[in-house]
C-alpha cells in the first residue's frame, strides 16, 4: 500500500513539472519591452541609441521615466551657476553651494557620471556597430560623439576618451589638447563617411525617422560636422592658432558647405520627453560681429570677418 501511494506521488510530481514547465518561456518573458528581434526590424535598434545619443547633448534622456532632472545639475546648478549666467535669489543651503564658489561635488560630477554611465556606452556601442555595414549611421555617430562630449572636456578638462572601455590601457584619460586632436580625427571620419554614403545612394534618407535634431538628410549631417569642426577651432584659437586656422578653413572649404541661414540650426528641447523647436532669429550683424570679437587669434577673427561679412555666425546654434 505504501508503495502504492509512493508511485502515485511521484506521477504527480512529473507532471506536475511538466505542467509548469511546458510553456516556462513563454509565460516568463516580458512582452512589454523591446526584444532582439523587435531591434532588427526597420534599423530599430540603430535609431534607439542614436536617439538616446542625441537626447545625451544636454542629457535630457529621462531613463524612460518621464524625468529629466539630470539636466538641472548637469547644467543649471553646475555651468550656469559658475559662469554666472544664474544665480538663486536668496542664499541656498546656507550660502554653501555653487553659487558661491563652495563646489559641491554631487553637482559637479553629474555631468561625468551620467556621460559616462549612460549616453558613451551608447556612443561606443553604435560605433561598433555601424562601422563596417552602415557608413552613414556611423558618420552620424561620430558627429554626436564629438558634440557630446565636448562638452564634458570643457567642463573637466582631461576626460577619458581613446580609451573608453579599454581595459588593457586601463582606461587612460587624454589630455584636452588630445581630446580636441581627436575631435578633428573623428569629424574627418564622419565627413568621408557621409559623403561616400551620399555620392553611392544619393536619395536615400533612410535616418529621416530617427533625426530629433535636423531634417534626417545626410548632407544637413555634413554641415553640422563642418560648422562644429569651425566652433571647435575658435575655442582653441588662442593657444594653438595653426591648428584652428586649418581646421576652421576644413570645414569653411568643404563642398557640403556650413550653417549660415537662420532656419540651419542645431536645436536641442530641454523639455522631459524631446520635442522639436525653432529658435528665434538672432540679428545677423550682431551674431557676425560678436562670433568675430570671441576670437582672440587675429589672423582666424579675419578669415571669420571675410568670410562671413553679411551672413550670420557659422557657431551651432543651441539653446543654453
């Protein structure tokens, strides 16, 4: 009798284990994300991290949670406190904090912290992925590298770049003149990269559904290489004018031209959940004129001046 109540026991458990395990994949994978497959279809999974990149510029990517906070410390409580281009009305956490000149350290690494935790690894992740079957998604990539993360070396001065995810350099930082080096390196990649995509499938707008910044034509992507290659040369003009005279001239020369009408612009919403927006025009006489006097290389303020005597500043535009 024991024995028999045994092998009915144990039936029970097989199948028992059958049951639950029949259908274990299926009733356990999460049917409200994005799968593999979902990230193959349509270039799905090049869009999604390209956009995360260029919500990344001024880091109002909100995690999907509808926040973007990271904005506020990255930029109002940091940049924009110690420029002074903000200040608070009354003394804040007792006269102890940025506004002040008292630094504090959780608002000043914001900007590293969530660079390097969440928009780079995307950056590398869409390198790697575009570099060999999909040249212009790979341009596009390196444009946003270099937009991205000049701001981080402008705010930290030697940043970990060449080496990101390198272990065996253990992740040695370059020095911002090798930053910005390498900046011109990338921007030269993007250009041939876009421009052989272009002369090869001249109509093919295929990034039009994934561009959050300009038109989705690649050539607009040419353009904004060349005009940041030229806002970048004026930032280094006064302590290596050789080489922003050259790399202004590169993108000044470049067949694809630069941003001169008013409507050509960069424009990044700091908004939760990115929106587009228009500007509003800037008198042309006054943003030729204070682009000029920023430069304090002589022989770049008169190539700019030259260049540029009726039309209105080639800076990229974007919203503080």
């Amino acid at each position: 009798m024991k024995k028999k109540h045994i092998y009915i026991y144990l039936l029970g458990m097989l199948l028992l284990s059958v049951g639950c395990t029949g259908k274990f994949r299926e009733f356990n994978t999460d049917q409200s994300g994005v799968t593999d497959d979902d990230l193959l279809i349509d270039d799905n999974g090049y869009g999604i991290r390209l956009g995360i990149i260029q919500q990344g510029i001024y880091f109002n990517y909100d995690f999907g949670k509808g926040k973007n906070w990271p904005f506020q410390l990255i930029q109002n409580l940091n940049a924009d406190m110690f420029s002074g281009y903000m200040h608070d009305g009354k003394p804040l956490n007792g006269g102890t904090h940025n506004s002040d000149y008292n630094m504090q350290d959780g608002w000043n690494s914001a900007m590293w912290t969530h660079m390097y935790s969440y928009i780079f690894p995307q950056i590398y992740q869409s390198e790697n992925a575009t570099r060999d079957t999909e040249p212009a998604l790979f341009g596009i990539t390196k444009v946003l590298k270099v937009e991205v993360m000049h701001r981080v070396t402008d705010y930290y001065g030697p940043v970990i770049y060449k080496n990101f995810a390198n272990a065996q350099n253990q992740y040695r930082p370059d020095t911002q003149k090798e930053v910005y080096y390498e900046f011109f390196n990338e921007l030269d990649s993007a250009v041939v990269s876009l421009a052989d995509y272009i002369e090869k499938k001249p109509e093919s707008n295929g990034f039009t559904r994934f561009d959050i910044l300009l038109d989705g034509q690649y050539s607009s992507w040419i353009k904004f290489a060349n005009s940041l290659r030229m806002r970048l040369a004026m930032r280094i003009s006064a302590v290596d004018p050789d080489k922003a005279r050259t790399e202004f001239l590169k993108g000044l020369e470049n067949e694809f031209g630069v941003f001169e009408a008013e409507d050509e612009r960069v424009a990044v919403s700091t908004k939760s959940g990115f929106t587009k927006f228009t500007l509003k025009p800037v008198p042309t006489k006054r943003m030729q004129e204070s682009t000029a006097a920023s430069v304090r290389e002589p022989a770049l303020r008169t190539i700019i001046m030259q260049a540029y005597p009726n039309c209105p500043s080639t800076r990229v535009r974007m919203p503080h």
